[in-house]
C-alpha cells in the first residue's frame, strides 16, 4: 500500500521538509532560485488583501499582484463567498450534455463591458491556452489559406509551443518548436508592420498574413502603443483582412487606469481580445478570448465546426462561477479608479526616488498599479560578480541582474516587502500591487525602498553576492 500524504499532512510539513520533497519530486534548480530571494526560505500561514502572513508570526507587504493575478488581492471576501456558495449547493462542474448558466452569464456580462461586437467568448484555463485558441480561430476563419502570423519582437503570449514561439523573451532562451512562419516585427513600430505585410504578399498579390498580435501595453517592458498608432494597426487590418488580436493576459481588469488598456482610445476595437489572470478573482485557473461576431461566425458557426476547438475544461463550473463573481466587483468597486488613484501615488514617489538616488536608479515608468524602477551604475565590484556566480558568465545583462536582485532580496529581508524584477529587456524592479492596497500601504513601500537605496548600492552588492556565490542558479 503506497504511502501518501493527506492535506492535513501538508499543513504540517517544516520548510525543510518542502524543500526536501521539491528537491525530489518538483525542480532542484527551483529551490535554489526561491531560496536566492529569501522567499523560499519560509512558509505561509495564509493571505488577505496585499498582505501575506507567515508561520512565524510575521507578514509581507505583497508587491507583486501575483504577477497580473492579484487584482483583487488574496482571498477577496466576495470571491471566496461565491465559491464557497457554489460547494455548499453542490452545483455541477462539468458535462458538456447540459448548458451552463455560468458560461452563458459570463459570456452576456463580458459582451456587455466590451466595446463594439466583441461578443463571442470562449473560457480555457491559461492565457496560453486563449492565445492559442485566438489564433486557431484566425487561423480558420481564413480557411487555412494564409499561412503567415506577425509578433513583436518584445512579447509575452505564453509557454506553450504555440505559443511561446510567439514569444520574444530573454525568458526563452531555448528554441523549441513552434508555429511556422512567425514574422518578427519592433514593439510599436507600425511601419514595420505594414513593411512585414508587404514582405509575406504572395505572387498573386494576395495578403498571406492570417493574425496580428498585439499588447498593447507590453507588462514586461513597460513600454505602450500610442493611440494613433493602434489606429494605424486596425486600419492596416481591416484593409487586409488580417485578425488583430489583443494580448491583454497581464493588463485587464483595471491593472492600468481602464477596464482594458486599448480601451482608453475610442472607437479602438480588435477582432479578438485574449485575458486572463485577474479574471479568476484570485481564486480560479481561468482565461478567456472574445471575439467579434463576425469572426466567430465565419470561423465555426456551422454544426461540423461546433467542437473543432474544445477543451475538457473548458467552462469549468466553480471556475466560471468565481470569474462571474471577480468581474462584477471590478466593475462595481471600479477598479480603473483604483489603479489610477495608486499611479497618482506612486509616480511622483518613484519619480522622487530616482532624483534623490540617481547613482542607483537610472528611471522609473508605468501606469496604474503597473510600474517598473530600472536600477543600474554599481561599483567595480560587479566585474568581478559575473565570473564567481554561475549562471551569469556569459549574460550580457548581468550588472542590472544582480543590482535588481540585491534590491529585492534586502526590501524582502529587513522590511517585508516582496517585489519581483521581469526578466525581459531591461530587467526592472516591478511594482504591480493589488488594486485593493491602501494609501498608507503604498507609502510603507516607498520608504522602504528609498531606506534599501540608502544602504548604497556597494554594501547592498557584496552581501548579495557573498551569500550567492557558488550556488547553483
């Protein structure tokens, strides 16, 4: 008889322990990265709001937003109502014999929010998984004819093969197999776009790109699209008959000031938007992709194409439920609001910052509860840094790296704050709070950043990289 482990075993199980059974079972290399932070060095009791409470008592202001997942923070009283209404009743998750109110009341609620006919939604589990499904829908809307796609080359549509060939991230620096014919096109460059377009024309004259994708606010690189130049772009689509789809995983539900960041311009409508994250409240694994009726019309509209593209998932009960829940409190609390109160907060306290330490911190950018500090400068120190820790020999990025991550690890370790840096371009410090932290919460942060700068960059190095050096990255 095998030996297993209930949930309350879990509960019971040290820090080493964990440690232990990841080492075994889930990543080595995970473990020494967690633990490179501090974070992985403790356990979590539970969460509330921002903030993280740990076993020994103590708690952490939670900086991150869970990557685009928090919105709501951690366990929201309303979300984890609904759900907690949805166990007790014993309603059904799943059986595609029946219809669903849940998926039909989701569906009506997001054509209801969104601009122009997007109308048609589909609910996958990960945002990878939408962005696939967006672009097997362009895909088979042309009827297989057109066999070219256009990224950009700063992206982040997922891990998948699909799509994470679409993917232009330092995150990916292995080549795995992906879609053919992937054109690389510059972030916000609309000529290079419409150049890319006339690059691909086949002999006849005919256009051979099936999809454009788009972020139209890029969370890893902080960087946008202007209006004009998204303009441009459905312009450039409708003419050619390309599908302009929207990457808004990261930036929807109110993380930038609206309720979608491509929203802020009007008259502005893709054929397809992709979201996820905060869509589950902080509580459900799920995505979705709405996209105009006529699309969706043309593209699987008939009985034979009913269940060309279908997941076992897909409208999961609790899942839809919770997502019903999360994105009547976004519009209800007005998140957008919220996200803009928290940008008239930190922009001029991170703008302050940079001025008082400009040795340390070369800019700050964002919008929302969206903002990245770009550290840079630091002593000679870090010549020498790149050969003694593994992992960072050959990055030609290394000396922000290691600012970046010294910053992170001393905020985490003398004044509770977790905070994360992106991995793409320019590695900056991220600041994504929840859109339900407080004012006061917001300035605890800032001054525990400004003391962490104090420290100097010098004497934040060198405990950071003695500590590191000759781990295993």
């Amino acid at each position: 008889m095998p030996k297993l482990m209930s949930v309350e075993d879990c509960e019971e199980l040290s820090t080493k322990q964990v440690h232990d059974l990841y080492r075994r079972y889930v990543s080595r290399s995970q473990v020494s990265l967690m633990n490179s932070f501090g974070f992985g060095r403790e356990l979590v009791e539970r969460a509330e709001g921002p903030w993280i409470y740990m076993r020994d008592g103590t708690r952490v202001l939670d900086l991150s937003g869970g990557v685009g997942v928090l919105n709501h923070g951690h366990n929201h009283p309303r979300v984890l109502a609904a759900r907690e209404r949805f166990a007790r009743e014993r309603r059904m998750e799943v059986h595609k014999a029946f219809f669903s109110p849940y998926v039909a009341a989701l569906s009506h609620n997001i054509a209801e929010l969104l601009p122009g006919d997007l109308a048609i939604s589909y609910f996958p589990n990960s945002g990878a998984e939408a962005n696939e499904g967006a672009i097997k829908m362009a895909y088979k809307y042309h009827g297989g004819r057109r066999n070219t796609i256009l990224r950009a080359d700063i992206s982040f549509h997922g891990k998948t093969l699909g799509a994470g060939s679409l993917t232009g991230s330092a995150e990916n620096h292995f080549q795995f197999p992906g879609l053919p014919n992937a054109v690389v096109y510059p972030y916000g460059d609309v000529e290079a776009v419409r150049a890319a377009v006339e690059a691909t024309r086949k002999p006849d004259g005919k256009c051979d790109v099936y999809a454009l994708m788009v972020e139209p606010f890029s969370a890893s690189s902080l960087r946008s699209w202007s209006g004009p130049a998204l303009t441009e772009l459905r312009r450039l689509c409708t003419a050619e008959d390309i599908v302009l789809i929207f990457d808004e995983i990261y930036t929807g539900w109110g993380k930038t000031g609206t309720l979608f960041h491509f929203m802020r311009h009007e008259g502005l409508v893709p054929d397809i938007l992709v979201y996820s994250k905060s869509l589950g409240g902080g509580k459900a694994s799920i995505s979705g992709y709405t996209a105009r009726e006529p699309l969706f019309r043309k593209a699987y509209d008939r009985l034979s194409d009913v269940i060309l593209h279908s997941t076992t998932y897909y409208g999961f009960g609790e899942e839809t439920a919770t997502a019903i829940e999360a994105v009547n409190v976004v519009v209800e609390d007005d998140y957008p609001a919220r996200a803009r109160a928290i940008e008239a907060i930190l922009t001029p306290g991170l703008e302050r910052i940079r001025k008082a330490y400009p040795e340390a911190v070369e800019r700050t950018t964002g919008v929302g509860a969206l903002h990245g500090v770009f550290l840079g400068g630091g002593p000679k120190l870090l010549d020498l840094a790149g050969k003694l820790v593994p992992g960072f020999t050959k990055d030609p990025r290394f000396r922000t790296k290691l600012i970046t991550l010294s910053v992170i690890a001393h905020l985490y370790r003398e004044h509770r704050v977790m905070t994360y840096y992106s991995p793409n371009v320019e590695n900056p410090l991220m600041v994504a709070p929840t859109l339900v932290i407080e004012p006061a919460e917001i300035e605890y942060f800032l001054t525990a950043l400004e003391e962490t700068l104090a420290v100097g960059l010098r004497r934040l190095l060198t405990g950071f990289i003695r500590e590191k050096a000759g781990a295993a990255w």
